[in-house]
C-alpha cells in the first residue's frame, strides 16, 4: 500500500513538474495568437491530439498547418505540439528577414535528424549542405561551392546536356506510337544523367553499370526519411526491418561507387575546367573536422536533390502543358523560332526561350517540389519586426500556401504563366514565390535546374504531341513529406510530331 502511494505521489510530481516547465515555456509566447489548447489533464499536450487527428487525414504537416491558417486566419501564430512550440508565418516581410539571418535562424535541428542519419544508415551526414543546420563549416563550404554554379560553368555544360536529352529522345522516339507511360519515369532517368555526366564527368559505363541502381535507391531514401518523421515506430529496430536493409545494403553500394569516385578524382589533378565533383572536394578542405565521408555525403545531396527535384518539376510542366494546348502551342512556336527542329540548343538559343521559362515558373507555383522550410531561431532577445521570438521556436514558411494566397496571386488554382511575364513580374511581392527558398539557404543548383528543364522540356515538345490519356484527371494530386511528387505518376501519351 504504501509502495502504491509512492508511486502515485512522484507521478503527480512529476506531472506537476512538467506543466511547470512547460508553462514556463509557452509563457514565452503568450505574445503571440494560438488555437485554443484543452483545460483538462492533457494541457501539456497543446494542440498535439488535434494535430495527430488532422494528420492522419492529411498527406504532410505542411497541409495541416495551412488547415490551421485557413481555420484562424492568422497570418502569424504558434502551434504549442507538448514541448515544441511552431510558428506558423504568412507574412512576407517577417519571412525575408528571418530567411536573410541565417545566424540567428539557422536550419531547425529537425533536419539533421532526418537527413544526416537513418537508422545508423548514413545519408547526408552531420556536415552535408543540407542537413548542416548553420555552421561555420557549412558557411564556409557554401561559399566555396558558390562558383560551381556561375553562369560560366553552366555554359560549358549545354554541349553535354544536349548529349542527354539526345539520349532521352531516342528512348521516347523508339516506343510504339501513342504509347501511354509516366513520364517522371523517364524525367527521374534523365535528371540522374543530367546531373551525373554534367556535374560530375560520370563516365558512361558508370552510369550504364549504375545508374538503375542509384534512380531506384532515391524513392527508398526518400520513403525511409518519411518514415522517421511520420512514423515514431519507425525509430524501433524490430519494426520496418525489410526495408532497414533494403535501405542499408542500398545506401552503402551507392556511398562505395561515390567514395572510389572521388578518390580516383584526388588522385588524379582537378581539371582545368571544375566541375561539381571538383568544387566539393575543394569545399571540403575548409576544416580538418571533414573527411572522405563527407565529401560522400555533400555529392549524395547534389546527386539526390539534383534528380528528384529536377525531374517532379519536368514532369509536371509536361502534365499543365498537355492540358493546356494553346500555351503548348505558343511554347513551341518559340523554339521552332529558334531552333530547327531535330537541332541541339546553343547557349545563345537557351536564352530566347522566355515564355517558355514563364511556364516552368508557374509550375514551381502550381506545384513546388518542396512545400514547406523551417528555421529556429536559437539566439535569445531575437526580434523580428517588433516581435520577440524566443530561443528554440521553430519558425515554419509554407511556401505551397504562399504560392495560392490569393492576395498576393489572382486567381491562384488557375495555371497563367503571364504571371511571370517582363511587365507582371514587377508585381509579385518578393517572398511570395519560394520554389528555390531565399537567403543564404536558397536552393544553389536553381540555375542548373531551369536550364535541364527548359532544354529537356523543350525538345520533347518540340518533337512530341502530349495528351492526357485521362481526361477526367484535371489536377495532379501531389503528397510527400521531404519533396512533394505526384501521387499516381504523370501517365501521359507522347504522340510524334508529323513532319511538316
């Protein structure tokens, strides 16, 4: 009895502690707007069961934060989910300033724990560019990496670019005529050599010995970190184990194919002409902390986010252009305009397609890749436009809900690339269009991503009719908790151009 007693009274300590300390935290943001949280025994959950609740009927957490907007019409407010507190922000200028301190607002730590390790498998390591929240190292390595994108660079690629996309429409030219496939199949194919051949002088038999491989690795990587963040289960080493090893033994082909890679490189002296292989392992230099490892880890970010984000981008701007045939039309009167078809782009050639450019923006509105970043501000007495942001919140920019605010775009659902025209694109507010994020974090292979879609795209409809086998389907319906693909593929039909 009196062992009972004692139970029951830490227990109600304990409880009592931890609304304490809780309550000392959420004090903090007492300032702020925040849906109501229950007053019975389950208060220092916050709003934890409604979010639960919500996410189970929902595709991310992005989609149920903007459920919450839609539900308080707060352009600013704090989610309390038990010990975390989330600040959800609309506000453009509040965003722009919390996007250009990277210091005060680095990457939420929540990335690091999806991306550098899984499940002991290692990914993108600690100090990968994207799973570093914000360190010197990761500053450094930024700056170094910077030149890998100039506009120099990315002129020198075309020739090989072009050797790729010629490679893509012998695939598609030999398939029985209407033949009905998902094109992010053969996007996903196409971005891998894209970004192997021209970013990493990838040798043929490589990506011919390799390449299924790795295209089939990505989707279990991607799989494997939505699991961590969805399922808590997953952290168990007796639950998922079918796909642990998957996963592992995956992984680990990939990382030694890289690591030979790399070491053949810094054995052999760098090219004249740098590529990215040439510019990581440069980058890598700025701290005795890194080693062969993360060199591995910062090709695999390039590698991954160079297809994935690429290819979904690619495939949808096919999917908007097959139902939407009076700006396929205009798109390909401007490159027979100037290009013959059946010809290779050149690099003056590339920059004479702006409507078509126009339309791969509206896509990245549409239908972002990405739907959602997150910061934490981890300094104390951090202001933002007037309002105290404590240390450890977790500030959330729901980049899909900026693209469909109807204040800052006109009839948002509606697909109009003259959005992005010379004269209106004076008018978008700036941090309302978020594909690429903004900041010192923004997306550094943004250029490198426009110029393969606008030389891939262009040749398939330049040589290709697209029609939507589905005319019922309207809308592609996209979910994903670290990119946002479409559900069901893009099964389109590719239709060969007559000849005039």
């Amino acid at each position: 009895m009196l062992t009972i007693s004692l139970v029951l009274a830490l227990s109600a300590i304990g409880y009592l502690a931890l609304n304490l300390y809780l309550y000392k935290i959420r004090r903090n943001y007492k300032h702020m707007n925040s849906p109501p949280v229950s007053r019975n025994l389950t208060w220092f959950l916050g709003v934890l069961p409604d979010f639960k609740k919500r996410l189970q009927l929902s595709p991310n957490g992005a989609h149920v934060l903007a459920q919450y907007h839609h539900d308080y019409k707060w352009d600013l407010f704090v989610l309390p989910l038990f010990s975390k507190n989330i600040i959800y922000c609309m506000e453009l200028d509040f965003i722009g300033k919390v996007l250009a301190d990277w210091k005060t607002f680095p990457k939420d730590e929540g990335y690091k724990k999806v991306f550098s390790f899984i499940n002991g498998v290692r990914i993108f390591g600690n100090y990968g560019l994207l799973s570093d929240p914000g360190t010197n190292v990761w500053h450094a390595k930024r700056r170094a990496m910077d030149p890998g994108f100039h506009k120099s660079f990315l002129k020198s690629i075309i020739p090989e670019m072009n050797i790729v996309v010629n490679k893509l429409m012998n695939i598609l030219k030999s398939r029985p005529s209407n033949t009905v496939s998902d094109v992010c199949l053969d996007m996903n194919q196409s971005a891998f050599e894209a970004i192997s051949s021209c970013g990493f002088n990838m040798s043929s038999s490589v990506m011919s010995t390799h390449g299924q491989h790795i295209v089939k690795t990505v989707p279990l990587i991607l799989k494997a970190m939505t699991l961590t963040m969805r399922e808590s289960s997953f952290k168990y080493p007796w639950t998922w184990r079918k796909e642990k090893m998957t996963l592992k033994r995956s992984v680990e082909v990939i990382r030694d194919l890289i690591k030979n890679l790399l070491l053949e490189r810094i054995k052999n002296d760098l090219p004249e002409n740098p590529d990215l292989m040439s510019h990581i392992i440069k980058s890598n230099q700025c701290s005795d902390q890194l080693s062969i490892d993360d060199l591995v880890d910062d090709y695999l970010v390039f590698l991954i986010a160079g297809m994935e984000t690429t290819a979904i981008t690619m495939a949808i701007t096919l999917f908007y252009l097959a139902q939407n045939k009076d700006i396929f039309f205009k798109v390909r009167s401007e490159i027979d305009s100037v290009v013959e078809r059946g010809e290779s782009l050149k690099c003056d050639d590339v920059s004479k397609l702006v409507f078509l450019e126009m339309v791969i923006k509206e896509c990245l509105r549409i239908k972002p890749p990405v739907r959602a970043i997150g910061r934490c501000c981890v300094k104390d007495n951090a202001v933002v436009n007037g309002l105290k942001i404590p240390p450890g919140a977790e500030i959330h920019v729901p980049i899909m809900a900026l693209h469909h605010d109807p204040r800052y775009w006109e009839n948002p659902e509606i697909f109009n690339p003259d959005r992005f025209s010379l004269d209106s694109k004076k008018k978008i507010r700036s941090f309302s269009f978020l594909p690429f994020a903004a900041g010192a974090r923004s997306c550094i292979g943004k250029n490198f991503a426009i110029l393969e879609a606008k030389m891939v795209v262009s040749r398939i409809v330049q040589e290709f009719d697209l029609e939507n086998p589905n005319p019922e389907v309207t809308d592609l319906k996209t979910a994903g908790f670290v990119t946002s693909r479409p559900v069901k593929g893009v099964k389109l039909k590719l239709c060969p151009r007559p000849h005039s």
